[in-house]
C-alpha cells in the first residue's frame, strides 16, 4: 500500500481534483479488476476507451483515476488525476508502487523481428546453468526463478511487468531476460524499466496492421534504444541493414556482432546438420545442439550479452555447448522410417525463408521438402501472398492451410495466399490443419523432411472467440504413427 502522492512522485500532471494523501491498494486499467482501494487508469486504447469505465470503476471501489480527460462527474472521496498520456504515467506509477524492482536486476531486452523468443530463453538457461538465479518474459512462458507462468502477451502490461520483476527480486533473482515487442514499447509497457542492456536481432516485414509502415515499426523499435541511459549496452547485429539505424540516437555503449561483417563479436558456421552445427565464437569452436544460419546468429547474441554481463568467454562457452532448441523452434519429430517433421515458429516471410535455406542447406536436394504453412486471421495482409510464393519456392509440395483465422474465413485467407501464384507451382488447399498434417506426412516417403510452419509451441488454434487444443507436434506424432510406423524411440520429446 502506498500513498498516491507518493506514486505521482516526479511524475507531472495536468490537474488534480481530490486528496493525493489517499492509500492505494493495488493500480489496474481493467475496470474489472478494481477492487476497494484501486487506482483504475483510464487508457485510451485503439479499440476501446478507458474513459467510458471510469463510473464502473467507481462503483466498484477505485479511489483514485488517472485519466486525459476529466469526466463531468466527479464523486466525492475519488480523487481525480488528469495526465497528458495514460501508459507512460501507469508505467512508472506501477514501478514506484514495486519500489523499482528493475533497479535491482540486469534486465536484458531483446527486440527485433525474429530470433527473440529463442535469444531470450537461451540467456535465461545460461545464466541458471552458471549457477544464478533469473528471470523470463518470453513468448512461450514467463518465469520467476524456476517457477513456470502462462504467458499472455510477448510483453506484458507495466503493471503486471512490475509485479513480476519485484517476485524475481523477492525470489533472489539475479537477472531479467525480456522479449520487447514492438507493441509493448509503442505502448510504454517497457517505460520506467532500468535496462543493463538491450539485444537488437533484425528487422523484418511484420505487425504492419498495427503499425501501418515499416518506418513506424522501425521507429518503435528504436524508440527502446533511444531510452537507454549510458551505462547500458547497446548490442546489434550489424549484418542487418537497420542495426546501426537502432542505435543513431542511444546514449547507451555500442556493441557489434555479426557473421559476415567486422565486429566486435564475430561467428562462423563450420558444420551444419538437422541435430546441431558446429561454430567458431570469437576464434573458440563451438558444437550446438541448434541449427540453421538464424541460430548461428541467436547464439552468438547470446554469447555476446553473456560477455557484457562480465561472463568469461570460458565459461560461457561450456554453458552453450550444452543448450537445448527452444520448444517449437526448429524442433524435429522422427518417424522410425527416417521421415522428419521440422516444427517452426516462423509466422514471417523472413523467418520462414530462414528455416526453409536452413532445410535445404542440410538437406542437399536429397528427398522431397513438404511445407505446411498458413496466416494469421486478423493479422498483416500483406504478407500473406509473399509467405506463399516463399512456400512454393523452397517446396516439392506446399500445402496451404489454417493457423489461427481468428474471426476471418479461413478460405478468404487462402485466397490471399495464393492469389500471387503461378499456374504451374505445385500446392494444396486444406483449410483444416489436422488434415493438412495428415497429408504432408501421406505424401512423404523415406527420408523426406516435412516443415509444419507458423505455431510452434502453441497449443491451440484460434477459431472465432474460441482458443482449441491443437499442437503440431501431437498431430504429427498421430500421423507418423499410422503412415510411418510411429515416431523414433530416441527422439527428445518437448511435450
């Protein structure tokens, strides 16, 4: 509980109507959520304004408001703050209700289009293997310590970021790992966090229906280095065309890596096969249990925060050695008569070329290349005819189907998929998933490599209103088990 003057401490404000001595038990923009003693912040979002809550958040208990606007009503016993703008108010309200949790952590960001679950997650195994404690806010799972949260968001709102930060501290954690998506920082949900260090990975076609052009989603992404004090890093890879754009205004030390430029931390593939590669890190070999060109440039990210955060080159390299892929991230199913499902997040063109050039780099043009893949309903259209044509690129056969079509047709989906097409590429339409996997795995033979593209670690889909169990890696293990005579005994299962 702390006093509301307290919370407005350095923060300006436009106007105040009522007693900034009221206690605060707890801060919320849900106007749901409010209970006795809340401080209710009235956000005006791009589909729903805060504003038309604030008598639903009085009537349920909130002693304070935050708002842009006054409303005309003003009960007694409320107290009424009027702000220029809601989110970076509620962001740094939410820290100092923490008492600055950040401050007493590393926190690492890692932003960009592709590589940053898998970045992420591989710091935070890192680090524990070290012997420290940490924490995750990831795409797949947030994490205090060792203790698993379901995620809801890549980057959750301020508050709840707050919250959890300050468990990580009370947990005895010693560092934060957290993927900033291009939303959260437009947003402020990174607002009035004290970065050690930010991770720039690439930057490629995505979220344009949020962002509306790839000036704005470059601009977004920028916006979290321009904010880093100076005694942070600033770490991008300067391979792509946008990492030294990232860094044009930060205050923050600049630190360079790459694989086929100068830099300050420099890999090289060796070797690649479908269950791992072998590297050389700064002049030190290394054998992963990754794969893929991308993966090469996520541990090398990895390597080069763990070598800003003070780590020994030494020991940072033993520890990688000895990670594993990140679940549904180039994760590989076996059937017993070799066929090989590659299970992928890629949801972007660039990352599915990525996965597909890795694919047929390991492969050599041996066998036959299935590709499963679909769109996003409700998401960037403009991709969807690009994803295709990289599909059918790449292919012996493509098979078009539902991600998660959310309140679109998943036929109208379709439709835009291949309307770029040519007559003589070789694809299936199948709208429903399970049967699209049972297709790919019927038309495989021996040795073929099957890439089922778009959901990786999910386990549902997305229908309507309605969030159904579905998991890849559970339909292709049912497929392999009735064409292929069941999934290889030793294969390392990520259920």
């Amino acid at each position: 509980m702390k006093r509301l003057s307290e919370l407005l401490q350095h923060i300006p404000f436009t106007e105040a109507v009522g007693s900034l001595e009221v206690s605060i038990e707890e801060l919320t923009y849900d106007s749901r959520a409010v209970r006795p003693g809340s401080c209710f912040f009235a956000i005006a979002g791009t589909q729903v304004d805060g504003h038309r809550f604030i008598a639903s958040a009085i009537e349920q208990g909130a002693v304070a408001v935050v708002c842009q606007h006054l409303p005309e009503q003003q009960p007694t016993g409320v107290t009424f703050v009027q702000v220029a703008q809601t989110e970076p108010v509620m962001a740094e309200m939410a820290a100092a209700m923490y008492d600055h949790p950040s401050r007493e952590l590393k926190l690492v960001g890692v932003t960009g289009t592709n590589g940053k679950t898998t970045t992420a997650t591989l710091l935070y195994e890192l680090v524990r293997r070290l012997g420290y404690r940490a924490g995750l806010i990831s795409t797949v799972v947030y994490r205090i310590d060792d203790r698993a949260i379901e995620s809801t968001h890549t980057t959750p709102d301020a508050i709840r970021l707050q919250a959890m930060m300050r468990q990580m501290v009370d947990a005895g954690c010693d560092y934060c790992f957290m993927e900033c998506s291009s939303h959260a920082i437009v947003q402020h949900r990174t607002h009035a966090l004290h970065f050690a260090g930010v991770l720039f990975s690439n930057l490629t076609h995505d979220h344009l229906d949020y962002h509306g052009t790839f000036a704005d989603y470059l601009k977004a992404k920028k916006g979290l280095f321009d904010q880093l004090p100076k005694g942070a890093f600033a770490l991008i890879n300067i391979d792509d065309r946008n990492g030294r754009v990232m860094v044009q205004n930060t205050a923050a030390r600049v630190v360079t890596y790459a694989l086929r430029s100068m830099a300050d931390h420099r890999c090289r593939i060796q070797e690649m096969h479908l269950d791992g590669m072998l590297l050389t890190l700064d002049g030190r070999e290394l054998w992963s249990h990754l794969t893929g060109r991308f993966n090469a440039y996520n541990l090398l990210s990895v390597y080069a925060v763990a070598v800003e955060l003070g780590f020994t080159q030494e020991e940072v390299l033993t520890a990688l050695s000895s990670l594993e892929p990140v679940s549904g991230r180039f994760e590989c199913v076996r059937a017993l008569n070799g066929t090989i499902a590659v299970v992928d997040y890629a949801h972007t063109p660039d990352a599915l070329e990525n996965v597909l050039t890795t694919i047929e780099e390991i492969r050599g043009g041996r066998g036959q290349l299935i590709v499963v893949c679909g769109c996003g309903g409700n998401r960037d259209r403009t991709k969807r005819p690009e994803m295709a044509r990289i599909a059918v690129r790449y292919a012996t056969t493509a098979i078009f189907t539902a991600d998660n079509p959310r309140h679109e047709s998943p036929e109208a989906i379709l439709d835009e998929m291949v309307a770029g097409l040519e007559p003589t590429d070789r694809y299936v339409r199948l709208a429903d998933r399970r049967e699209a996997i049972r297709t790919a795995v019927m038309l495989s033979q021996p040795g073929d490599v099957i890439l089922l593209a778009g959901k990786g670690h999910e386990t549902y889909q997305i229908i309507g209103d309605e969030k159904l169990h579905f998991d890849d890696r559970e339909e292709v293990r049912k497929a392999f088990e009735v064409w292929c005579g069941a999934t290889s005994a030793n294969e390392k299962s990520k259920k």
